[in-house]
C-alpha cells in the first residue's frame, strides 16, 4: 500500500450525514490530545493531513481518509472536561451511530498515552470494543518522553491496568522518533487489503 498516498475524503459532524459504509476501514480513537492526528499524519508520511493541536478538542468530526483500498477514520476525541454538555451528548451520538451502522470495521487503533494510566473514559471506551467484539490494538502514544526503562516498566504495568488478559496487543509509538510506525503500517496494510 501507498502511504504517501493516503487523503482526506469527508468529515461528517452529525450521524444523519454518515455514508453507508462501502470500504474497510481502519479507526483511530482516543480522549482529546492523546496524539490521534498526529500518528495518523505519520503513518500517512505528511505533517498536516489530520490537524494536530496542542489544546485539546481540535477534532469534533469523524474524519475519512482513503488509505489503499479502505477508509482510515480519526474519531474525535472523548474526556475533555470543558467541553459543554450538549457537545458530550453529540460526541456520544455521533460514536453510538458510527459504531452501529453496521460498518467493516477492521481494526480500532486505540490510543493511550504511555506515560499515564487508562482514564476512565479509555476503559469505558476499552471494554465497550471487547464487548462488541470489536478487534483493536492498544497503540501507546508518545513514547519519546520516557526512558526505555520507564517505558519497559508502563508497559508490564498497562497489561495490569488493562482488562484484556494475555490477547492484548500493545504497540509503543512515538510521532517523533517514528517508533513503531513500520508496525502500524504493516498491520493496517495487511487488514485493509484483505
Ligand atoms: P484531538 O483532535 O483534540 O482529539 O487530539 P488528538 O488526539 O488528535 O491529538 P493531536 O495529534 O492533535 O496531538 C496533541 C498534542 O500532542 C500536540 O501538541 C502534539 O504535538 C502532541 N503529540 C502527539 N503525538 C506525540 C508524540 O508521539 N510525542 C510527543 N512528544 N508529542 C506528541
Ligand atoms: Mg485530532
């Protein structure tokens, strides 16, 4: 698959605009700021294909890139406390309806940042993907900012915190340093071309 060749498609706000799924699609989700768009740009090869925002909040709408012969889809994120409430309440109806139309979802990229435990809302977000026995893999973000003895020790301890057992799949990344990008593309290629 091309990288380089991956695009923006569409980007939908409200789930009455949602197009019936038609391609395979790869989604990334995670709480605001975690790093979604920017590991979305490094898999891509591009510095500004998914907006990246050091204030949180910067993605409200599920956005589509055609990745190959699928979709790669950034959700937006979810627990940023000063985001009012009818704007949570669209948030949930919006992932609710997305993850109810019956798509060909291949894989979710769920996105934790290495450093600090799973918030509650990545639990609630973690157990509603096994629940639907949706396939993801945990992709730690921002993996730069720790020693390589800090990360092995987050690493030991997130197989605790999270309630997958022995199935879990982590994969420690960095949009800095390019670790484990090859690992996400590899994976991604192989699910999409399917
Ligand atoms: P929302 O769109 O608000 O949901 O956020 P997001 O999850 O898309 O996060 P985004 O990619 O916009 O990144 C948030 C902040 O984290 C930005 O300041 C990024 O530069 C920074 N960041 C993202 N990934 C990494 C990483 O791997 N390493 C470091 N050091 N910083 C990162
Ligand atoms: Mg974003």
């Amino acid at each position: 698959m091309n990288f380089n060749a991956i695009e923006f498609y569409a980007s939908y706000g409200v789930s009455s605009q949602l197009p019936p799924s038609d391609r395979a699609e790869i989604v990334f989700s995670g709480r605001s700021n975690v790093g979604k768009s920017s590991l979305i740009n490094k898999v891509a090869n591009r510095k500004r294909l998914a907006r990246v925002s050091a204030s949180p909040g910067k993605t409200v709408t599920i956005n589509f890139f055609t990745a190959g012969p699928g979709y790669i889809v950034d959700l937006p994120g979810y627990g940023y406390a000063k985001v009012s409430r009818s704007e949570k309440e669209r948030w949930a109806k919006l992932m609710e309806d997305y993850f109810h139309s019956d798509r060909d979802i291949r894989l979710v990229v769920q996105l934790v940042d290495i450093r600090h435990q799973p918030t509650a809302d990545d639990l609630q977000m973690i157990n509603f993907l096994i629940d639907s026995e949706i396939p993801f893999l945990i992709a730690l973000t921002k993996a730069d900012k720790l020693t390589a003895k800090q990360k092995e020790r987050r690493l030991e301890e997130l197989r605790e915190e999270i309630p997958c057992g022995d199935q879990l799949h982590l994969v420690a990344t960095s949009a800095q340093t390019f670790e484990g990008i090859p690992e996400l593309r590899g994976i991604l290629e192989a699910l999409l071309e399917e």
